[in-house]
C-alpha cells in the first residue's frame, strides 16, 4: 500500500539558511499534519491542513510556513534557520477527520 | 487540555517475558488514544488505537491495549516479547476527531535474550 512520502530524507543546512520540507500523502488523504522530533523527544506538532486549508497550529516558529497544495501535497518552508531547528521532521496524513494518522520516514535536518 | 505521561522511560524485559509499557491520559472530552512504535532512524508506526466502543483492542504484531477510563489509563501489553520488539513506544493522545496528536515523552523498550 501506498505510504506518506517525505523529500529530502536528509538536509544538512548552515545557520541563516533556507530549507524546504515535502510531502506527498497517502492517495485520497486530504488532510496533512507536521511534527517536529528533536533529539530524544516525543514528536511536537507545527500545523496541519485539511483540504488546502490551515486546521490548526502548534509551536511553529515564525520562521516557518506550510502550505497545502491543489494535488494536497504539502511543503514546510524554514527560513533564518537556527541550530536549535536540527531535528527529524514528520509529516502524517489522514483521510478527511479520520482518527487515524499515518507518518512517513521523516526528513533528518541537521543545522550546522 | 489534554497530555499523556508515560512511565518509565526505560523498560528491559527479557525474551518471551510480558511487556506492559504504561500510559496515562489526561482529557477533557472522550479520548481517542494511540500507541505507536518508532524504530530507529524510522518514521512512526501505528500499533493500536482506541476510538469507542470495546475497551480492549488489538494491535499488529501481538499488542493489545486496555482503555480504563476510571484510571485514565491505556497500558500497552504483550504476552511475549521478541527481540525484534525493541524499539521506541509512543503513546499519544488525540484532540479531537482528526485533531494533533499530543504524544508522552517515549518508553525506549529494550529486549534480552
């Protein structure tokens, strides 16, 4: 079965930097959410979509923004990047307000 | 608000003993409750979860969780563990129908042979 699909799987990015996050939900999932995993913590939830629009928001940053696209895939923008954002990088998907999320692999982000 | 607290951080269990990682929940309203197991440098795995109804549920590779809403608990067992269950356990709690999942801090469950 088709699963949530994360790129890059690794991004290594010097402080000040800019990075991009992606993600391709299961086919027919409509609805997109984002963790954040930072070294030996429980994941923290950023935001979340459902049909293209924002559902709710956790501690994003200011620095950062999402966005849901038309084909419901979804990008996680981080500017002014910051040691402190080094962490492994979740995104879930969901059929409608379905309970159940599905996770992909995760993007590892390493600021140097 | 709703928040989850695992206990125990740590559990070492030896192969073919019981494995209990605890859970308890904090919430509001009806909880849904998770559990997910995290392997290393791997993304989040669903395991079980309870949403209503029957208060014992099963999950993929011989889990089971009791929902016990007089102790706000959601305790993970498995009769017998096997070295490939080694791995993080997380036990999250939902806002909602389709809200963010608040997770515990992880139980890292280890197992000897």
């Amino acid at each position: 079965a088709a699963g949530v699909i994360q790129s890059p799987r690794h991004l290594i990015k010097e402080k000040r930097e800019t990075a991009t996050l992606k993600c391709y939900p299961i086919p027919r999932h409509d609805t997109v959410y984002w963790y954040q995993q930072g070294p030996g913590q429980d994941p923290q939830f950023l935001i979340s979509f459902y049909e293209k629009m924002q559902s709710d928001k956790g501690s994003i940053p200011d620095r950062f923004s999402a966005q849901q696209f038309s084909d419901y895939h979804s990008e996680l923008n981080m500017s002014s990047l910051e040691l402190g954002d080094s962490a492994l990088y979740f995104c879930a998907s969901s059929a409608g307000k379905e309970e159940t999320q599905y996770f992909g692999p995760g993007t590892r982000l390493l600021v140097l | 608000a709703q928040s989850v607290t695992q206990l125990g951080s740590h559990v070492s269990v030896s192969e073919g003993a019981l494995v209990l990682l605890r859970c308890n929940y904090s919430s509001s309203v009806p909880p849904y409750l998770f559990w997910y197991v995290q392997y290393p440098n791997q993304g989040l795995q669903l395991l079980l979860k309870y949403t209503t109804g029957a208060t014992l549920v099963k999950g993929i590779n011989g889990f089971e969780a009791e929902f016990k809403k007089s102790e706000t608990s959601f305790h993970l067992t498995k009769p017998s563990a096997h070295m490939s269950d080694a791995a993080e356990y997380f036990c999250a709690v939902s806002v909602g129908l389709g809200g963010k999942l608040i997770f515990g801090q992880g139980t890292e469950l280890s197992v000897k042979p």
